[in-house]
C-alpha cells in the first residue's frame, strides 16, 4: 500500500517540476522576446552608425579542481577579458565591459568546494537537457547573486564538451551562465626547460621531453582561442554562429577557433547593441 502511494507521489512531483520547468521557459523566451521588441529603436539607431557607449556586465568565476586549487590562474582569465574588451569596445560596438552592480571585480575564484559533476559541463543540445537537472541548477543557483542589469557569469571549468566533440566555451540562450574551458586559456608561466642532456644507452633524455610540452602548451593557445571568452559573450549577447559569407574572410562568431577574428559585421554590432544585456546604466 505504501509502496503505491509513494509511485504516485513521485509521479506527481515529477509532473509539478515539469509543468514548472514548461511555465519558466516560456516565461524567459517570453522576456527575450519583449527585450527585443524595447531594444528596436537601439537596433536601428545603430544600423544607422549612431553609437553611444553602453555597458555590458560580467563575471567570470574560476572553478576550482578536485584538489582545491584554481583551474586557471587570475592572469590568464584577465588576458582573455582585455581581449574581450578590446573586441567590444574598439570594434565600433562601444560596448564597455564592466564588473557586476555592486563587484568591483570581474574575475574572482570560487570559495568553497565544486561538486565532482559540476566541472564538465555540456553544450548544445545534451547542454539544454542538463539546465534543468542538478548541474544546470547548481549554475542557476551560482550565478544568480551576479545577475542584475543583464550580466552574463561565465565559469571556468575542467572541460566543456558536447557528447564526445570537446569545446572551448558555451553560452546557451535563455539563461544567464556559460563556461569556459580551462584548457582555452594560457597555462601557468612555465620555467624554461634547460634541455639536459642524459647520457644513456639509447641516447634519450628527459630535457627533450620537457621541451616538447611547453611547445604543445604555447601552440595551444592562438589568437582565435585567445578570443573563446569574446565569442561566448557574442552569444550571450544573443549572436548566431556565421559559417560563411560577408567581404571579410573572419569572424569573431565563426564556429571554429582558426577563423575566429575581431571582425563583426554592422548587423551582428547593431544586434548586440539592442540586446537585453547591454544597457546604458
Ligand atoms: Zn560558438
């Protein structure tokens, strides 16, 4: 008899949590789609090369790995927020990237302990199914404090991937996280290894190993994944990816890293411009 009343009572929670998770969705597209509607005189203003500078909110927060220690070093996500910067600011957006209301930093390191789970989040459509699951609440519940006036958070995480296909970063829409992967940004300055020369039978040495790392490290890190935190916040700032087209060979929306560039057309600037994160106060 218990035993049937407690199947019937999960079945009906499950059912609540779905029909709650049903009404929030819509409510956010629903919100989306009236940002748009208020951002059409900013949209068209812009078009028009009429460009007053705005604002865009963010935080970046640094996961720490199953140690405790930091995935990424405050230096390295510096150098891709300046980069970010650069692309918004100097590309004829005039879009100013600043700290949350009430930070006075953008880039801060998680305090306390991360769940295993957490650190691997995915993209694309594997992602969406995660937002409503413990993940997607633990990210909802972490970004939440950061979140007024539009701000985008952005985690830095062990490994971002979509099914098997690894990824750099992802910023899904309708919510207001995404992460970066810790593998897309410069690794911690290394000493410069002193080839040793080892005298052995078969004429190996471990210098020659050492070397090889730190090439593999610094190949790594190109100027298109220089640019993985800019092109996350082109998404959170409501752009699509650009396969093809246009005079300019590059794109900073392009999907993969090698053709990623500055560039961004009049039409993806105006879009950014009159979407519900940039904001003149
Ligand atoms: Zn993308």
């Amino acid at each position: 008899m218990w035993g049937w009343v407690k199947k019937v009572g999960r079945a009906v929670a499950k059912g609540v949590r779905g029909i709650v998770r049903g009404v929030s969705e819509v409510f956010s597209a629903v919100s989306w789609f009236i940002h748009r509607l208020i951002g059409i005189p900013e949209l068209i203003a812009s078009l028009a090369g009429i460009r007053i500078t705005k604002k865009l909110r963010l935080k970046v927060v640094i996961l720490p790995d199953a140690s405790g220690s930091p995935l990424a070093t405050t230096a390295a996500v510096e150098e891709v927020v300046d980069e970010a910067k650069r692309v918004f600011y100097r590309n004829r957006m005039k879009v100013r990237i600043i700290p949350p209301v009430d930070e006075e930093t953008i880039v801060s390191h998680f305090a306390g302990s991360v769940p295993d789970y957490v650190r691997r989040p995915q993209c694309g459509p594997p992602g969406w199914a995660e937002r409503y699951k413990g993940k997607g609440r633990w990210y909802a519940r972490h970004s939440a404090p950061y979140s007024g006036r539009g701000t985008a958070t952005v985690f830095v995480v062990d490994d971002v991937h979509e099914g098997p296909e690894d990824k750099n970063g992802c910023f899904l829409g309708l919510v207001d996280y995404g992460y970066i992967d810790s593998g897309a940004l410069r690794p911690p300055a290394m000493p410069t290894p002193v080839p040793v020369p080892v005298v052995t039978a078969t004429g190996s040495g471990a210098g020659a190993s050492a070397v090889s790392v730190l090439t593999a490290a610094v190949k790594a890190f190109t100027p298109g994944v220089k640019m993985t935190l800019a092109h996350e916040l082109g998404h959170a700032c409501d752009l699509l990816h650009r396969t093809k087209g246009g005079k300019t060979p590059g794109n900073l929306m392009r999907p993969g890293k090698d053709e990623r560039t500055h560039h961004l057309t009049d039409w993806q600037i105006a879009w950014v411009r009159s979407s519900h994160r940039v904001r003149y106060f």
